[in-house]
C-alpha cells in the first residue's frame, strides 16, 4: 500500500477536491480489475483513498490521526471510517457491478412496472375495466425463485458464510464488498434450473384486469401494490403503474373536470334571447340563452361534466357560444337587416 492515502491517489496533502476526484476517475479507469485484470489490489487501494478523501469529515479525521506508512498514529489509536459499497460508489462510473450491470442484491426489492393503456373519452368519463398485458421479470414457474433445479436446494456459500459480503482490512479502514462467490445472494446454486439456468427468474408475460376509475384524465397514473417485479431473496415485489391515455373527443374539450361545447346560436337568437340545446355526457339539455349575447360567451350547466376523481360529485358543461353568419340571405332578410342596421346607426 501507498504511504498516504494521498499517496495512493497521486496528490498533494492540500489538493482540492475538484483534484482528488480528477486523480481518482483518472486512476479507477487505468486500475479497474475489467479492463486491468489482475490489478485487484492497486483497485481496491485507490477506491480505499478516494472514499476517505472525498468524504470532508473524514479526511478531517484522517489528517487529524496521521498516516505514515499507512498505519495508525502511536499511541494504539483506533481509527474507523466504517464499511462502504463498492456498488455504491462505482455506480455513477461503471453502472454498478462487473460488466456495467448493476448485481442485484438478496433482499433487494423488485422493480416498479409502468404500462400504458388507451382509453376513449367516452369510458374515461363513465369508468371501464381494461385487460392490461405486461411483460415481467417472474420468478421462475419451474424452481419458484431459489434457481435450483427441482429436487435440489441453493447451498450456503462458503466464501462468504451467507452473508453475501467480505471484508478485507486496507490499512485504517474497513472494507466490505458484494461477495464475488455468490454475488451478494448469500447462498450458491449447484444444479441450476433447467428453466432459468439458476437465476431464479424468467420473463413471463402476465395480464391484469385494472378498474379504470370514472373521470380520469389523459396521463393519470393508478398504483397496482405488488404486481411489478419480484423480488429478491424474499423481498417484496415491485408495483405496477398503468398510466391512462384517454383520446380525445370530438365534441368537448375538456378543462379539469368541466367540459366545453361549442354552441352554434342565430344572430337573432343570441341578440333577442332565446333557448338552444346543449348536448352533454347524460343526453342534451336546454339551455336558456340571455338577450345580447355575445360570441364566444360561456354559459355554464351545473353538474353535468366530469366525475370527480377526488371527492364527489361532477363537474360542469360549458356551452360556448358561437354565433352563426348566414352566407346567403332571401330579398326579405335583406330587406330586415338593412332596417336594423340604420335603427342602430
């Protein structure tokens, strides 16, 4: 081992810590075991230093104590930086685990799921149940998840004595890393499922019967507790997410839970007054339409428009008043607007 852990790293004592993560990225990628077999040791020494000189309260430590020749100050002082995951630490370099892949570790929980489903406007304002196809890491239909192939059981690893880990002594510090034997599971499969080849796991193909709940809206996304992935050594499954992709209509635009309608009015209803029909979800409705309305007015019917997700009841209908332009007019219709308009002049 180096003298120093700055030693190890190639730095000063006052190096910044932009500098000592500079020298570590450099040094990790010219020392790391898959691309630099049989660089184990020099591997584990940079990775050592860089956890203690990244971390500012223990560098504090560190360069409290001292560390000539890598050994604790005199005196019999004890000085601990406690256990680390190598996984941890690599993941934002090396995606985790050996060959970029991050190893699953016993008791990890499965992975969480997301589906989409298309609905039409329609069943998203009454409430539908869609059959949702999913596509998921199972476990394994013929050895039930141990990896084992029938008649046999998973034995515990005597590398690691079952604890899925190792630690080795790098000086002041302890180090504990996924256990290479068993990789972090704890226990070794001796003859693997004919199925799954010992992984405990295969991609099945599995449906599910979601409620979509009346009123949702494009994008809402329903939890289905414990239906994504299966876990790991016991652990519990992942959830699964369906995120509900509602069509759009032809007739409303919607606004939260209120739908708007455009309304075609005569001008001479809209300017006298008069009553149009409106429609909405439950049938049409008659909609008194007030003297002097103008174009692009709301008038609103209570009630009628979107259930409500949360709470009770619905939201309201929005008629949007336009009003319509005849393009071709009789001789007499003329004859009336001409009057009106010099009434109005």
């Amino acid at each position: 081992m180096a003298k120093s852990l700055y030693e190890a790293l190639g730095v000063s004592k006052n190096a910044s810590q932009d500098e000592i993560k500079k020298a570590y990225r450099k040094l990790v990628r010219e020392v790391h075991p898959d691309t630099n077999p049989g660089n184990e040791e020099r591997f584990k020494e940079v990775q050592g230093a860089y956890d203690v000189l990244s971390d500012a309260e223990k560098r504090k430590q560190y360069d409290a104590v001292g560390s000539t020749n890598g050994r604790v100050s005199p005196g019999g002082t004890t000085f601990d930086f406690g256990d680390f995951d190598l996984g941890d630490i690599f993941g934002g370099i090396f995606g985790g685990g050996r060959g970029g892949q991050q190893q699953p570790q016993r008791g990890q929980r499965g992975n969480d799921v997301e589906v989409e489903v298309r609905v039409s406007f329609e069943d998203a304002l009454r409430g539908v149940r869609v059959t949702v196809p999913v596509q998921l890491e199972l476990a394994c239909h013929t050895c039930h998840g141990t990896g084992a192939a029938p008649g046999t059981t998973p034995t515990t690893c005597p590398q690691c004595n079952g604890s899925g880990v190792v630690a080795t002594s790098q000086g002041l510090f302890a180090l504990q890393q996924p256990c290479s034997r068993c990789r972090g599971m704890g226990s070794i499969v001796e003859t693997p499922c004919p199925t799954c080849h010992g992984s405990g796991r295969e991609r099945r193909t599995k449906r599910y019967t979601v409620k979509i709940p009346a009123g949702v809206k494009d994008g809402t996304r329903i939890k289905l507790k414990g239906k994504g992935e299966a876990g790991y050594g016991g652990a519990p499954a992942g959830d699964l997410y369906v995120v509900s992709r509602v069509e759009p209509s032809k007739v409303y635009e919607r606004r939260g839970d209120d739908l708007i309608v455009d309304v075609p009015v005569s001008y001479p209803t809209a300017a006298l007054g008069g009553t149009v029909e409106v429609p909405t979800p439950e049938g049409p409705v008659s909609l008194k339409v007030p003297s002097g309305t103008d174009d692009g007015k709301l008038l609103r019917i209570k009630g009628r428009g979107a259930p409500r997700l949360k709470g009770s009841g619905q939201g309201d209908v929005l008629a949007r008043i336009k009003i319509q332009v005849p393009k071709r007019v009789s001789r007499k219709q003329r004859e009336l607007l001409e009057q009106l308009q010099k009434a109005g002049s």
